[in-house]
C-alpha cells in the first residue's frame, strides 16, 4: 500500500551528531516531502488575571514577553514517511536503512545505547541488532516514550491520530498505531480515549524495552511533549470528536477540580478554599477526576461553564466545555507554564490564574493559597459573565473571524468553514461526511443527521447553536428525498424555525445526496 503523499526516505543522509537530550532530524526534512497534517495557524491570546504570592520571575517574564492581546503563531502540523525503520524505546531512537535520523536520549544511558550497540558519532556509523522483530505494513509512530501527563495526551499527541484520519480518509484503517504504554490509570483512560475515536483495534502498545522494524513508518514531526503548542486544529480535532459523539456541550455547571488525591502541586488548605467558594456559590461542586471514567469526564466537563482548577492534566478537560466561559487555575507560585492559560484562551475563556505559596522550593511543591488570593478568586467569579473572546480561529479584516474545520481542501478551493462578522455566524454549505472517519454514508437520512452535527460543531466554535439559526437552504440533488428529512429537521430547528429553501441541483460528489448552508445570530447579536 502506498501514500502518494508521503515522501520516502530509502537513503536519508550520512549520521549526525546526537545532542544529548534532545530530538533532532538531521538533513532528512531536506530530502524528502514533508505532508501537512495542518497548516501554520494563528490564534488571538486574550488578557489574563494573574497573581502570585511570591517574586517568581521567570514567570513575571513569560508574562511580559508572551501575555496580553497579540497573535500567537503555532507552526504547522507536520509528519515524514521512511522505510526500513526501526523504532527503539518506543521512539527514544529511531533509525532507517541503518542510519540514525532521531535520537532523544543521553548517550550515558547505557540500557538504550546497548540495545542499539554502537553510536559512534565521529565516524558516523551506527550498527543495529540482528534479531529485530519485523512488522509489514504502515504504522503510525503516535509518540515516543516520556510525558504521561493525561493533558498532554488528549490535546497534543492524541490529535495527531483524528488529524491523519482526516488526511487519508478510508486508508487510514488499514494503518496500526504505535502507542507507548503509559503507567496506570492513565494507561485506562487512553484504552477508553482509543475506543471513543474509534482506533481501539488498531493500537500497538509498546514500552521501554520495544524494538522493532517497520516496513513503512509514519513519524510526526516532533515527537515531544509538546509538538504543537496547542494549534487550533488540534483542538477543533477533539471537539469535532466531542460534538459527534456527544452532541453539543450544554454548559452551566460549575466545577471545582481537586487535586487531593495527587503526590505534588496539592493545595494544602483546599478544604478551606472550596468551602469558602462554596458559601458564596452554593452551585459549585468538587470533583476529583483520577479514578473516574473517560466518559464520566466528558460529561462533567461538557456540563461546565465554570471551572475553578487546582493546577493538574485534568484542567484538559475543558476542551468538551461550552466555549466562552470562565476558568480560574490554582498553582503554586515558583511553577512557570503557559499551557493552561493557552488553553483557556483557546477556549475563548475569561481566565485567572492564581499563585499561592509554596511549601519548598520545588518547582511543583504543594502550597497554600491566602486569603488575599481567595478574595480575588472570589471577585472574578461574582463579576457578570463576559461576552466570549475572538476564538480560536483565523483572524481576518476588522471584525472578522474565520473558523476553520481542519480540511485541506478550505486552503485549496479557497473558503472557509464558517465566517463571523458583525454578530452573524454564516455557515458554508456543509455535506454529510463523517469526519471522524472520513466516510460518507449511502442513506440520504444518514447523510442529513452527519450534516446537522457537523453545522452543530461549527456554530459551537463561533459561539452559537442551532437554536440561533436564522436562515437555512438545502441543496438536493434529488427533491423527491426531502420529505424523508422533514422529521429530522424539525427536531433540528424546533426552536429556530428560521427562513428556509429548498434547491434542487447537483452537487460536487454523485455520492452525496443533501447540502445544507445555514446563517445565525450570536446571541446578544
């Protein structure tokens, strides 16, 4: 089986030296077709709260550096094919035709250098074991062995399984994926994550003490922690996913996420902060997410139009939430990191994050928070919902924002998903294809009830539901199919009951069977 697409790399380049701890593509990007999974994208990053307790400042400096109105440019999601691979680790090596092309590891770890047995970085040659287990076929290198932090899973590796699917449509079933198993119960929550994307049976766990050589492998580009610094496309992945399996989220909720069962970054005297919360908003109610069902969370956090977070993975979780809500994050003062506060701002989520007092000066020590700090937590909840910041799409002329939903084809053909401008939402024709899957099913009704949730989702980006729909038109290639959608329909707009015609005409695809183009007013429009 062949990607056109995808680039080989039979012959990738002499060896080069390999710094330790760090990954690195030598001149093989320069050798070979690199396929965007997403192009290099923009978001606005919104004003943020913050307060710290203590001096801390290499924060003081990502704030003044990173923080405030401005774009913020995420490079493009990219990914390589090569031949002949053998992956060690799980990815902390990874070699084709004998020649190393990605190495993230210290040479004075002697366990990984022996499995490889000999990396001479001044000659330049590398020797490979001779009983290497050989896998036929396509594999997908998801991650490499390292962060089992479940946020990190669900926004910045696990995308790049519903981003590829999107990129080759039906081939990609025939794909297995490569997955480095995590400890437990993180290790469950991902069996659980698989089988909600519908990838379950194609995962391939492997662990430290893996090799194995592939016929044809697919490697993104970086395979860190954190490969995409939280590119929209990655998001709007997940919440596509969330939306068709789920429905739209309905908000409304408020959480308050403890992290009382944790070994680190525990809030010392949380008892004393959520019952202080708590008396002045009897609505809120503490959950601790370890332990609990990947769906369980889904639903907690679709529920969440308010979320007040002890530092944790768990704050990942707001990607099912409602956009344009509040969120507050508890941490301890000496910790930098953006990641939560780029989030929320991708959520388009008016944010505070508040910083308390260490207990030592480990960077993610447990700590107490002040009264002060409370008071503050206190003010920003009692304020007036905001209205939702500019989300995370494209940033057009004045006003205007663009949403995209991730296809290649909007840069291509050139339109995009949605536009919003001057409190309208205008949907663009939008056909019946399960994204998910990149399948359209043959039924008429089928292709309805997909075309729905995909407008669903993209009003949900833009702030708006159906219920806003103020003008819908469905294209037909065949009239006599109308009918059989009027019940679906119906239910759809029960509450709109917008302006609406019917088109019949051909459409671009003999297979699809219903187009159905919508405009809405934001709420407050």
């Amino acid at each position: 089986m062949r990607f056109p697409f995808f680039g080989r790399a039979s012959s990738p380049g002499p060896l080069v030296p390999v710094r330790a701890g760090h990954a690195q593509l030598p001149d093989l990007l320069d050798q070979v077709p690199v396929e965007l999974l997403a192009p290099a994208e923009s978001y606005v990053r919104a004003d943020a709260g913050y307060l710290n307790e203590i001096d801390n400042p290499r924060m003081d400096d990502l704030n003044r550096r990173y923080l405030g109105k401005g774009n913020f440019d995420c490079p493009p999601i990219r990914a390589f094919t090569v031949e002949n691979a053998v992956v060690f680790d799980s990815g902390t090596v990874l070699t084709a035709d004998n020649r190393l092309i990605l190495a993230t590891f210290n040479p004075a770890n002697k366990q990984v250098v022996n499995r490889v047995e000999r990396v001479d970085h001044d000659t330049s040659t590398l020797a490979l074991p001779q009983d290497i287990p050989v896998f036929p076929g396509t594999h997908y290198l998801v991650k490499r062995i390292g962060s089992s932090n479940y946020s990190h899973w669900l926004l910045e590796m696990f995308p790049r399984i519903p981003l590829l699917r999107e990129r080759l449509g039906p081939a990609f079933d025939d794909i297995r994926l490569i997955v480095p198993a995590p400890p437990e119960p993180l290790g469950t929550v991902l069996d659980e994550m698989f089988d909600w994307a519908g990838v379950g049976s194609q995962t391939m766990a492997t662990g430290h003490d893996f090799v194995g050589r592939f016929e044809r492998l697919i490697v993104p580009v970086g395979l860190s922690a954190h490969p995409f610094w939280l590119h929209p496309a990655a998001i709007r992945s997940v919440e596509r996913l969330a939306v068709r399996s789920d429905g739209p989220p309905p908000g409304g909720r408020w959480l308050f996420v403890s992290r009382k069962d944790s070994k680190r970054r525990v809030l010392l005297n949380e008892d004393e902060v959520f019952d202080a919360l708590q008396r002045r908003f009897p609505q809120l109610e503490r959950v601790v997410c370890s332990g609990l069902s990947f769906a369980r969370q889904r639903e907690l956090f679709a529920g969440a139009s308010v979320v007040v977070a002890v530092m944790g993975g768990s704050f990942g979780n707001i990607v099912f939430s409602p956009r344009g809500g509040r969120a507050v994050v508890i941490g301890p003062g000496q910790y930098a990191d953006l990641f939560f506060r780029n989030l929320a701002t991708q959520k388009e989520m008016s944010y505070l994050e508040v910083r308390g007092r260490p207990q030592n000066g480990a960077p993610q020590a447990s700590f107490r928070l002040a009264r002060t700090s409370l008071d503050r937590i206190i003010e920003f909840l009692g304020q007036p919902a905001e209205a939702p910041a500019p989300p995370a799409a494209t940033v057009g002329p004045s006003n205007r924002r663009r949403i995209s939903s991730g296809s290649s084809f909007e840069a291509t053909i050139g339109y995009s998903r949605a536009v919003v401008c001057d409190g309208w939402v205008f949907v663009s024709g939008t056909t019946g294809y399960d994204y998910a899957s990149m399948t359209l099913p043959e039924g008429v009704e089928d292709q309805c009830r997909n075309t729905l949730a995909n407008i669903a989702a993209a009003l949900a980006q833009a702030g708006a539901r159906l219920d806003d729909v103020v003008r819908v038109r469905y294209i037909l290639p065949d009239r006599t199919d109308f009918p059989k959608l009027w019940p679906q329909l119906s239910a759809a707009f029960a509450t709109a009951r917008p302006a609406a015609t019917m088109i019949e005409a051909r459409l671009m695809e003999d297979a699809m069977r219903i187009e159905i183009e919508v405009t809405a007013r934001l709420p407050g429009g």
